[in-house]
C-alpha cells in the first residue's frame, strides 16, 4: 500500500514536472515579433521576407532550424560561435534562449514570399542534382534531405523552396571553402567540395523556383 502511494506520488511528480517543462520552453510568437521588429527587421524584414538576396528570407523557415542557427551564431562561455558571421553575433549576443525560441516561431509563422529562378537556362542542370543527385562525382541527390519540393526537414535541413538562389549559392560555396562549419557530420561541406560553380548556380536557381 505504502509502495503503491509512493508510485503514485512518484507518478504524478512526474508528470507535473514534464508539463511544466513543456510549459517552459513552449514558444511565443507574439513575443518573438517584438525581437523581429527591434532586431531583425533591418536586414530580414519584420515577417522574414527580406528584400536583399544577401540576406535569406526566414518567413515559413522551419522553426528547429532557425533555433539552431540563432544557437550557433552565439559564443557560448568564451568559446568561437560554431556559425562564424561578426553581423549575426552581434544580433544575437543579447538575445536570451526564450528569445531566439520566440523569435524562429514567429518567423515559422510566417508566409513566405518566395523568390524566383532568374536563370532558364540553368533550370535543367539543377533539376537533376535536386532530383537524382551524381552519382559519378558522388553527389546525392539534394531531394533526400530537403525533400522533392525543398520544404526541408527539422531541424537540420533547411527549407530552401523560394529562397534566394543568390544566397543559397553563397551558403554553399562556404561550405566548400569550409567558411560555413556547422553542418552536422561534414556532410554539406562533403558534399559542396565537388561542386563546381556551374552546378552550385543551377541547383540554387532550381531551388529558388521551388513550391
């Protein structure tokens, strides 16, 4: 009896502490659009849909993701931000974790208005690395992890549907210079290192027409 009591306890304990963990680090978009509108709106747009291709458009971004970079921007006990860009660690340096979770909900939240592919002729080159990848040069195809339409994949595959192909190409021509680090396992930095620019250019266009 006592045993069962003390289960009970132990159960209910629990189950408190689960909810008011959840409680905890549940996200508020409200609360992320005021961060949108005080820090981020000069560069990506109070609802992520920046204007300049230098900057990525963060609106219908996946939530996980855009934590994960916010995450990775930051310098965590003197130690070099896993993600290297001076303009982004100065963002984020005062940002709090309830703040960066707010901030990617919000920006989540948001209808993205996507860009387009610029490039015609580069639209045929690209849709075969995104479909079917190389296998000659040992390139996978860019589907498997963003999936057929670029929605991506939480938390570390990004959406790139819609996104700028100026950007989408800059990000993978750092990673191939090892510029850009944060990749889980190498694989993007792998990948990228057989990448010509010609390649580079025509799956971004092709991404950048993705629906």
């Amino acid at each position: 009896m006592i045993r069962s009591a003390a289960m009970a306890i132990l159960l209910a304990t629990t189950v408190i502490a689960h909810a008011a963990e959840s409680a905890k680090s549940k996200a508020d978009p409200a609360k992320g659009k005021i961060v949108a509108e005080t820090i981020c709106v000069a560069c990506h747009g109070v609802d992520g849909n920046s204007v300049d291709a230098a900057n990525p458009r963060l609106a219908g971004q996946i939530e996980e993701y855009l934590h994960k970079q916010l995450t990775n921007f930051q310098s965590v006990d003197g130690k070099p931000a896993r993600r290297d860009n001076a303009i982004m660690a100065g963002m984020v340096a005062a940002l709090s974790e309830e703040d960066m979770r707010n901030v990617a909900a919000w920006f989540a939240s948001q209808k993205l208005t996507p860009a387009a592919a610029q490039d015609e002729s580069k639209i045929a080159l690209g849709q075969r690395l995104w479909r079917q990848g190389d296998f000659r040069k040992g390139i996978p195809a860019c589907a498997g992890c963003h999936g057929p339409a670029g929605a991506g994949m939480p938390a570390q595959y990004p959406r790139l549907a819609g996104q700028f192909a100026e950007y989408t190409a800059s990000q993978l021509k750092a990673f191939r210079l090892e510029e850009r680090s944060n990749d889980p396992e190498k694989m993007m930095r792998m990948i990228a290192a057989t990448l010509s620019d010609a390649e580079i250019q025509a799956v971004s266009e092709y991404a950048a027409g993705l629906r």
